[in-house]
C-alpha cells in the first residue's frame, strides 16, 4: 500500500481554530495530506486579538521534533509561530539533518497587530534559518523587516526578492502583496525566474490565518512532490477561494474557509 504523503507543521496553537497548527491541520487534510505538528507556544487567541502567549521550552519543542521524527519522516514540513531564537536553533538541526523541504512562514505580527516574535529572533532567523529554507511567505510587512527595504510596488518587490535569493541564501521566496494596492498579486521568485500570480482583491475583514494556511497548502503540495510553481499555483487558488467564502465565525478579523477549494 502506497503511504499517504506526510507534511508537518512547527508552529503555535490558536484555541478558536483560525490560525497556527489548527490551521495548518485543517489545510493539510483538505489537500489530501496526513498532518503532523509540533507546537512551539500556546497562545491565547481569537479573532478580536491575542490576549496572551507561552512559549514552550526549546528542549521540549526538541523532543517533540524527535518523536516525529524517529518513527516517521516527514516529506516536507513548516514552521510559523517561532517565537525565541533557541527553539529556531532546535529546527535549524532538524532541517539540516533530515533534509526534506522547508517551507518558512515569518509569523512575526498576527493579523490584530499583535507581536508574536522577540526582536532579537528576527536576526537569527534572517542570518541563520532562512539558508536552510526551501521557501520564505513574507507579506510586506514582513519582507520589509527582513530585508529592511520600504516596498511599495512591483519594482520594490524585486529588489526585496534579491535580497532573500542573493543575500540571505534563499532557493526561492514568495512575497505577498496583498497590502500593496490594486489586485492581489503574489510573486515567487527562484533564481532568475519569477512568477506573479494576481486575483481581485476581496473586500473583507476575514482575514485571520490566511499566512498560516497559504504556506500550508505550499507545505502540503511539496509533500506530494509537487514542483515549487505548482505548489504556488495551488495555494493561490485555495487561499482566494478560502477568504471569498469566510464562514463569519466570531466577532473580529474571522478565519478563513478551510474547505471550499475544490481544485486538483
């Protein structure tokens, strides 16, 4: 019997279901994938903000990671939610080790403005974690605080693009930029080559864990040994479909509909 295809997802948790592992969880079984996670902080979250945060120890993310690991290894896997620089260090091994596909969504601010990052983390994932990526899915925003570079177009989008690839060692990164005006337009970049895939832009507030689930779909496409374009390609297409048809839960920014996709 052939076995299913494994993706893995290093992140935090979300109790209302929106973002982090649940999220993930949700977007992995969707695409035909069996998840797995290992969880990096609890937070206490809904879609009105995040009210209050744990990150679990470095040494027990550590065990986690060898528990998976030692019985079954994933055929790709990605992180979120890192909040301290040793539990970055912890996957750091993990990756470098094993060697399967990366995929690194730069959670640092959730979708309420709250910080989910120490200041300090963001220079060791820029100088340390990032080589080992297959992949980074920076917004804006958080192209800008890894590259330090204003984006405010296309053009901008490129330089920021050259210096994931050029400077910081990158395979290939997607920056989104659904906070530039205009449609939504997303790019990836590997090497010389570039992609920019574009849809209307959705006027809604429900937005939470549309970052979590895209790398997810990314995450859950490599697995199934998908090229880096493909899985792309797909991600767009669910995450459009996912935020056209919220399902309006909760009070704030609500989550995303982890099931309307119905494409290959």
């Amino acid at each position: 019997m052939r076995k299913f295809p494994i993706a893995l997802t290093v992140a935090g948790t979300d109790p209302t279901g929106g973002a982090g592992v649940l999220a993930d969880s949700k977007a992995f079984h969707s695409r035909g994938v069996y998840g797995m996670a290992a969880v990096t902080s609890l937070t206490a979250q809904n879609t009105r903000g995040v009210q209050d945060v744990y990150n679990i120890p470095a040494e027990f993310l550590e065990r986690q990671l060898h528990s998976i690991f030692s019985d079954e290894v994933p055929h790709a896997m990605k992180s979120g939610m890192i909040a301290t620089v040793e539990m970055m260090e912890v996957i750091m091994e993990t990756v470098e080790k094993y060697d399967i596909p990366y995929v690194i969504d730069p959670v640092m601010i959730a979708t309420s403005g709250d910080a989910l990052i120490e200041e300090r983390s963001i220079e060791f994932l820029r100088d340390s974690l990032l080589p080992v990526a297959m992949n980074v899915t920076p917004n804006i925003h958080e192209a800008e605080k890894i590259t330090g570079q204003e984006i405010r177009g296309e053009a901008d989008v490129r330089k920021a693009a050259k210096i994931f690839l050029k400077e910081l060692g990158l395979q290939s990164v997607i920056i989104k930029g659904g906070h530039l005006d205009g449609d939504a337009v997303d790019y990836l970049f590997t090497g010389d080559d570039e992609v920019a895939v574009g849809e209307s832009r959705i006027d809604t507030k429900h937005t939470h864990g549309t970052g979590c689930t895209f790398s997810a779909v990314i995450t859950a496409e490599l697995a199934k040994g998908k090229t880096m374009e493909e899985s792309f390609r797909t991600a767009k297409k669910y995450i459009t479909s996912a935020i056209k048809n919220s399902p309006g839960i909760g009070k704030g920014n609500g989550p995303v509909n982890h099931f309307s996709f119905k494409g290959e």
